[in-house]
C-alpha cells in the first residue's frame, strides 16, 4: 500500500475549515457548546478547526475503534463517556463518515447523556457506502468510495501526519 493521488489539498482543507469555523462561531453564539473530538482520527481537524471558532467552547476527546486495517470492524467504547452532559450543545468532530455506524452509536450515547442538541461536524463525507442516515449539520468534502489517508486519517497507524487528504492505493 502506498500513498495515491491528493484528493483535497492542504490549502483547500485551510480554507473549508475557516469557513466552517466562522459558521459554527455564527451559529454557536450564547449556548454552552462542547466540542467533542473521536479520537485518533480527528486529531488535526479539531486542532485546527477549534482555532477558528471565536467563541468560549469546551473541547473533549473520546476513543472507539471500527476499522481494522481496511474492513469495518467493532464499534468499542475505549474512554470514559460518564461525562454530564445536561444542558449542553454537543458537535461531535470527526474525520470521515463512512456507514454512519460510529455516529449513530455516539449520537445515542450522547442523548442519553443529557444534551440538548447534538450536531456532526465531519472533515469527509463518504456517503456512497451510507448504512445508517446520518445528517451532517456541518460537512467539509464530499468524497468518492475511496480509502483516504492524510491530516488525521490512517491506514494501520500510518499517515496521519500528511497535510492533504490522499488515496490509499496497492
Ligand atoms: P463509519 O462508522 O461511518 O462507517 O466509519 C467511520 C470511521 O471509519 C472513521 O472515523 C474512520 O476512522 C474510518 N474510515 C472510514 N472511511 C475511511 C477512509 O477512507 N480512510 C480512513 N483512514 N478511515 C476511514
């Protein structure tokens, strides 16, 4: 497996997650709004896109694993989710949805928790493979059936550290 051709590059992430940011600042004003990051994959778009929101926000991070290699895997709680979350405005930030699975697995997690709202914010939208409808409140890319790596994304650990988006290719 190497590193294929750039699908969106580092200067087009810039941009969309300026524009996100100024979005979600807008639509954020006067609410108690968590940023809740899912871990590993949503490392560098939450770093920068956190950046670009100019208002007083708390950011915390979860772990679920669902892909082992390639091929979708179980959806495992790896962190503490006995957090309160009463009252609180949840945008969950994400790498990519793919099936929908791992959002409708937070999504209902974090209902239970008491929040009032809960929204997704995802860097990549892959929705040719959707199982499970999901609505994106604030989406990044549309992307084709394609396995990415790049800026967050990994192939067996790897790849995470690149700045663009890139095809996984054999
Ligand atoms: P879903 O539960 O929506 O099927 O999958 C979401 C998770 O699958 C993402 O958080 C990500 O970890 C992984 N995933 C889905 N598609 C890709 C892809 O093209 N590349 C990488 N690296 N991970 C992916």
């Amino acid at each position: 497996m190497q590193i294929g051709k750039t699908l969106i590059s580092e200067r087009r992430i810039r941009r969309r997650v300026r524009e996100l940011g100024a979005q979600i600042t807008s639509d954020y004003q006067n609410r108690d709004t968590v940023l809740m990051g899912v871990l590993n994959g949503s490392v560098c778009f939450m770093a920068d896109l956190m950046r670009e929101i100019s208002l007083p926000v708390e950011v915390i991070f979860i772990r679920l694993s669902s892909y082992q290699g390639t091929q979708p895997g179980e959806i495992k709680v790896g962190s503490d989710f006995g957090i309160d979350l009463s009252g609180k405005h949840v945008l969950i930030v994400e790498d990519i949805v793919d099936t929908g699975s791992t959002m409708k697995f937070i999504i209902e997690r974090v209902t239970d928790l008491g929040a009032s709202t809960v929204e997704i914010c995802s860097l990549l939208d892959k929705p040719s493979r959707r199982i499970h409808p999901t609505e994106i409140r604030y989406a990044g890319f549309q992307i084709p059936d394609e396995f990415v790596v790049g800026y967050g994304l990994d192939y067996d650990g790897l790849h995470r550290n690149l700045r663009h988006v890139a095809v996984l290719e054999e």
